[in-house]
C-alpha cells in the first residue's frame, strides 16, 4: 500500500474546484473583500508610535551632538540601538528593518555652530510605514532646539539666540511622500490572505462533517494527507488571484510601487500562503460546525492585526505583545511585503523572515496531522 | 496496491466479520454493549432492531470509522483495532444519512468515488454505473436535486463500483419504492452468490426475510441472532390464527388483552401472538367459547410474524425515557 495515492489526492482536488466553482457567492466575496478592505483600510489608519530604533553616526563627539542625542532619546520617540561607522551600515539597517532611523552628526559639528556655519544635523528615516515615522519626524526640530538652548548658556548664550544655528535634514527614504496607503496596502495582503485563507480552509472542511460528507469521505482508504493537500490546493489559487488583484487595485488607487526582487515576493508570499491554509486546516480539526470555524478564524484575525506590526508599528510594542506578534505568521510576511516592495529588497534581505515563517507553519502542520481524525470520534 | 481479502483470509469457512464483546460508550451509556457477531462469509446478513438501538454505530465500528470503547473484532480478516485502511480498501459501507456531494453531479460523485478506490478503468465503471442506475440521461444533474429515494440508490451504487468483498449496508433502503427495492434485493441476492458478503440494516419485514442471517438488537445489547430459520424458535412466539366474521372487533378486544402481545392482520386472517404460550392459550380459549363461528388454528410462528413482534419494540432506544442504563 502506498502512502500517498495521486489518485485520491487528485480525486480530492478536482471535487474542492468543481465545488468551488458552484458556490459562486463565497467566491465572490473572496475577490470582493480584499478590494473592499483595501479602500477602507487605504484611507483610514493612522497611529502614535514612539520608542523607534535608531542608530548613531558619530562624526562629532561635542557637548552639543551629545546633547542632541539626549534630547531625542528622552522625547521618548526615539531609542538609540547603537552606533554605525558607515553611510552603508545606516543604510543596510534601514533596509533589513533593524532600524527606522539613523542620525548623522557631521564632523565638528559644535565648531560650525559657534561660528555660525548653520551645520546640517542628518537624519535618515524609513517611511516604509509612515505612521511610525511621520510623528517622530514632527517632534524632531523641537527637539534639537531645546537641546541647543541647554547647551550654550552662559557665555555662548548668544548663539543659541541667533536664528538657525544649524539645519535638521530628514532624508525620508522609501517612501518619501510619507503616504500612510503606501505603508498599508502591503500590509493588508498580509492580513487579508490570512483572513480569507484561514477562514475558507476552515469551512471547507468542516463543511464535510456538518454536511455528514465526512463519513463517507473517511470511509474510504484516503490518507490524511492527501485530504489535506486537496483541499488546500484550490484555495492557494484564491490566495494568487487576491494578491495580483490587491497589486494592481494598490497600484492604481494608491500608486503602491514595487520596488524589489519579483521572486523573493514570490517565494514569500507561497510560503505565507501555505502556512495560512494549514492554520485553517488545523482549526477544522478543532472545531464541529461551521459557525465555530468562522468564529476560530476570527480569533486568530484578532492578533494578526493588532499584533503583527499592521495596526501598530512593531518595533513600539510592549515586550510581551512582540513575542506574540513574533509568532504570528502575518507579522514576518508583512516584513516581507514592505522591504520587497517599498524598499527594494532581495532574496538574501527577507531569509531571515522567511525561516520564521517555515518554521510556524511545519509546527501548525504538524499538530494538524495530528489532529486529523480518521474515525468518526 | 490494494489488498484482496485472500492475502489475508485464506481459508473460506472464516466468517467475514468476527466480534466479541463489541462496546460503544456515548456520555456514560454503552449504546453498544458488549455485542458477539458472526457474519459468515457469502451470507446476507440482516441487522434489525429498534430507532437508537446501535445499529449504525455497530456497523461503523465494523468498518473501522469508529473505535470501540472495548472488545476485539475483525472484518475480512484485519483486525478493527489495527487495520483500518485495509478494511476501507476492501468494504463497501453505505451510510444511513446520504453523504454523498449534493453539490456535484451524478456522474461527479460516482467518479470520485471510484477514484478514492483507485477503480480501474474508471470511466468504463462509471459508465456501467449509471447505466444499471438507469440514469445515464442524468448524469449531469447535481446529487442534491434527487429525490430521497434515488439519492439512496446513488449511494448505493456508489459504494459498490469497487466491487468489495463486504458490503455494509445501514439502511440501504429507506424510502426507496417497491419496486427499486425488489430491484436492489435481486442484486443483493446476486452478489451473494458471487461469495459477497452482505450486511444490511432495516426496518422492513420484508427485507428481513429474505436474510439469511439475523441479529436483533435492543438498547445496545444484541438479543437474538442466528440463521433466519432458527430465529422464530429463538424468539418462541406462539401464534394462533383466527379467521371468521367480526374479525374487527375481535381485533380489538385482544389487543387490549395484556397477556397477548401481537395481534397483526394477514389477509382475512388475524394473527394472534405472544410468547406467553399458556396465557394465549387461555385467551383463545374464552375467546373460541364465544364465537363458534371462527376457525382457531395454533401454528409455530413464522418468520413475518417473529419480525412483526421484534419490530413492534420500535420505540427509541435512548429516547427520553432512556433505555436500561449502562
Ligand atoms: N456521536 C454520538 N454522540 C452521542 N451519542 C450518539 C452518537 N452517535 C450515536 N449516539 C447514540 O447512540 C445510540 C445508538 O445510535 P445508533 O445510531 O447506532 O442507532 P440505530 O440503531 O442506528 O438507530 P436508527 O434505527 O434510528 O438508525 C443512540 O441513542 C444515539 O443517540
Ligand atoms: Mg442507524
């Protein structure tokens, strides 16, 4: 006997398209949401991030740079994640998402001041999510002018008193109209393929059981697997449509670039897709009806939301929230998302989201094996 | 590939299913309780006995779709315990509630069937199909706008293109019409000879005697079975007929007699039953002094009227009033 019949898997396949097919309504609805979901969401959010990574490149180790750094770090916007030694090492940070800003202070810094040069104070910041950036950027000037004031008293009052001692750069990389729907639309592909691809796998399945298909279905030899597979299969070409759909309604109604590696989203978005329909596949095996799979789906929607860096940005959560968000498949593909499209990168940039979200599903498809009952218990 | 039966079976007199001591526990209350059975091999084998007595569930413990909560068995030789795929692979189970793809066609859910047993030339079975169905014309109507009737037949068509050395048949006929019936008893019959063998859960009378093999169960236990003509000795029912004038109100008066048990009518005839002989031989003694003109005549029960009295205990099982506890 083999483990794995071609036949039966194929057998299951055909029957999820055809049956698919027929139930135009849930179909549908499952190109009609996304779109929906896109306007509303495109339009709408907003939000106060503070404690936002960020990395030094000292040129200038003056009472006054330091001042500068201090003022920023106690506004409670900004947290200072270490220093960078290169124009390359901001920028990679910037890229690979270990930070959202990077502060330059050019050399003599002070000597310009004092003799009122008006020296440039740098600060790239990565507006992929504009919504972590925008308020912080805001308080920036602020900021540095209280801490200029502290600075020179005393003899170098003066100074501090003359207009502009020195200029604040924000260099906006990525997104440099900071359009909130630039940050959200890659974010909601990631939200509403898990939405729809856990909710449906979840109802197709149990569907079987409440419809009492499930018994005959289990009478016959089929393996686990090839149910599974089966049933799985049809949904990823769902997920495929919603995604080209979501790319090009992103592009003409929010002129949502893309900027990076076609192939790195490619590989990402499958692996995403997969462990999406095993969640689904998984709570089937959990739940009875289809009601309960509807409200199952719902309650693991909850957390991707709010806790994969969607709502709010990660980097600003508490610690605990963080090591939820970071098991949340959602929270390493919208990762995924923002740095292939926004800012431009490749295959070697995303490995590290990428193992995470392997990782989550070869757990989720473990237990769901587990789980498949092959009786009627 | 699939495993024959003869891998494993090799010698014919083994029966084709074997439990002892078969145990189902629902929420504390053995629906099954410790049920002994022997089905042999090439038999019809008819399963009777009252709404929730454990029928169904019987019969899916049989097939491996459901683990008993205690006993051993097993069905064409695999154990039911151990070997559930293979069990699958060689028996035909035809549920009670029709469980087939009421959003596929016809023809759909007859190829994927056949496609879950990795039927060969499958196409040519389907075809064959649909044609001894007599639907070849429907093939492409969706299963779900059949009528009940034919939505049973479908079913049951659909577990046999495999050609299954057992059939598990869970009421294979409800709501099916006469002549359908007929039609379906020809092909068990017919199967039978070919060495399948058959096990069919009803409640028609009529089905239940052309068994060759039966079983009663009540309340989870299994209370008569053996070979239909042993039956009505097992059951020992003794049954008077009585044939003359006023026969309706005769009816009457002895059903509310408690010491009869059964009174059915046959034609011009009633049949008086119940399986306290002395207490209906008193009866039909008053009775007889006060019409001369009927004709009493005591015979060995048979197997109609057996039937008519096990089915008669047709109340649910584990309804609300509940069966015997476990
Ligand atoms: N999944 C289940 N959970 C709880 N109780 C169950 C379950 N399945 C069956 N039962 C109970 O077990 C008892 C036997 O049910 P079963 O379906 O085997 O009866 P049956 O003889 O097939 O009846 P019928 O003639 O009406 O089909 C019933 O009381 C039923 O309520
Ligand atoms: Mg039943």
């Amino acid at each position: 006997m083999s483990w794995f019949s071609v036949s039966r898997f194929g057998a299951v396949l055909y029957k999820e398209f055809i049956q698919m097919r027929r139930d135009r309504m849930t179909f549908a609805m499952m190109i009609g949401i996304p779109i929906l979901q896109l306007v509303m969401f495109g339009y709408i959010i907003n939000s106060d991030p503070h404690h936002l990574p960020t990395l030094i490149e000292m040129a200038d180790e003056s009472p006054v740079a330091r001042a500068v750094l201090s003022g920023m770090e106690t506004s409670d916007y900004f947290k200072f994640e270490g220093i960078v030694t290169s124009a390359e090492e901001g920028d990679q940070a910037l890229r690979d998402g270990t930070a959202n800003f990077v502060v330059v202070i050019p050399p003599n810094f002070e000597r310009d001041i004092v003799r009122g040069l008006s020296p440039k104070l740098l600060v790239s910041a990565d507006a992929s999510d504009p919504t972590a950036v925008g308020t912080a950027v805001g308080a920036l000037s602020g900021i540095i002018d209280t801490a200029v004031k502290q600075t020179f008293q005393g003899p170098l009052a003066p100074v501090a008193g003359q207009p502009p001692p020195f200029s604040v750069v924000v260099h906006k990389q990525f997104n440099p109209a900071s359009k909130t729907s630039l940050n959200i639309v890659p974010g909601l592909i990631a939200v509403i393929l898990a939405m729809t691809m856990v909710l449906i796998t979840a109802i197709a399945i149990v569907r079987e059981t409440e419809r009492g298909t499930m018994e005959t279905l289990i009478a016959t030899p089929v393996r686990p697997l090839e149910v599974m597979l089966g049933k799985i299969l049809p949904y990823v070409v769902i997920g495929y449509i919603q995604t080209v759909v979501f790319l090009i309604a992103g592009k003409l109604l929010f002129g949502v670039p893309f900027l990076g590696s076609g192939l790195a989203f490619f590989i990402g978005f499958n692996l995403y897709i997969v462990v999406n329909l095993a969640l689904g596949f998984l709570i089937s095996t959990l739940v009875r009806t289809q009601m309960q799979a509807m409200q199952a789906s719902f309650m693991t929607i909850l957390p991707t939301i709010l806790l994969s860096g969607f709502m709010f940005p990660y980097a600003g959560m508490p610690g605990w929230a963080q090591v939820i968000g970071s098991a949340i498949p959602a929270t390493h593909f919208l990762r995924i998302v923002r740095k292939v499209m926004l800012k431009g990168a490749h295959l070697a940039d995303i490995t590290g989201d990428l193992r995470a979200i392997a990782i989550i599903g070869v757990v989720i498809m473990l237990i769901s094996m587990l789980r498949y009952r092959q009786t009627l218990d | 590939m699939s495993t024959t039966p003869a891998d494993s079976v090799s010698d014919r007199s083994e029966p084709a299913i074997v439990v002892k001591g078969l145990t189902k526990i629902y929420n504390g209350k053995k629906v099954v309780n410790e049920v002994d059975m022997s089905v042999p091999k090439g038999a019809i084998y008819g399963f009777i006995g009252p709404n929730g007595s454990g029928k169904t569930t019987t019969i899916r413990m049989m097939c491996a779709l459901l683990t008993p909560d205690g006993g051993e068995g097993h069905t064409l030789g695999y154990d039911i315990h151990k070997d559930a795929r293979a069990i699958k692979e060689n028996v035909g189970y035809m549920t009670q509630k029709f469980s087939l793809y009421g959003d596929l066609t016809i023809r759909e859910n007859l190829d994927f069937m056949a496609r879950m047993y990795r039927v060969k030339n499958r196409k040519k079975v389907v075809d064959e199909t649909l044609r001894t169905l007599g639907l070849e014309g429907r093939g492409k109507q969706l299963a779900g706008t059949l009528s009940g009737g034919w939505k049973q037949r479908l079913a049951l068509a659909a577990c046999m293109q495999h050609k299954p050395a057992l059939l598990l048949l869970d009421e294979p006929t409800a709501g099916v019409d006469p002549k359908a019936r007929r039609d379906f008893w020809d092909e068990i019959r017919q199967l039978s000879k070919q060495g399948v063998t058959v096990l069919v859960s009803t409640h028609y009378m009529d089905e239940a005697v052309q068994c060759d093999y039966i079983a009663y169960i009540a309340y989870g236990k299994k209370l008569i079975d053996g070979p239909a003509t042993e039956i009505p000795h097992q059951v020992g029912l003794t049954t008077w007929r009585v044939s003359g004038p006023d026969l309706v109100q005769l009816e009457e008066e002895l059903r509310a007699d408690p010491r009869v048990e059964q009174v059915a009518r046959f034609g011009a005839q009633l049949h008086v039953s119940s399986t306290d002989s002395a207490g209906l031989d008193a009866v039909v003694a008053e009775k007889s002094g006060e019409n001369d003109a009927r004709k009493w005549e005591k015979k060995e029960a048979e197997l109609e009227e057996v039937f008519i009295y096990l089915m008669a205990t047709a109340a649910d099982n584990f309804g609300v009033n509940g069966g015997p506890s476990a």
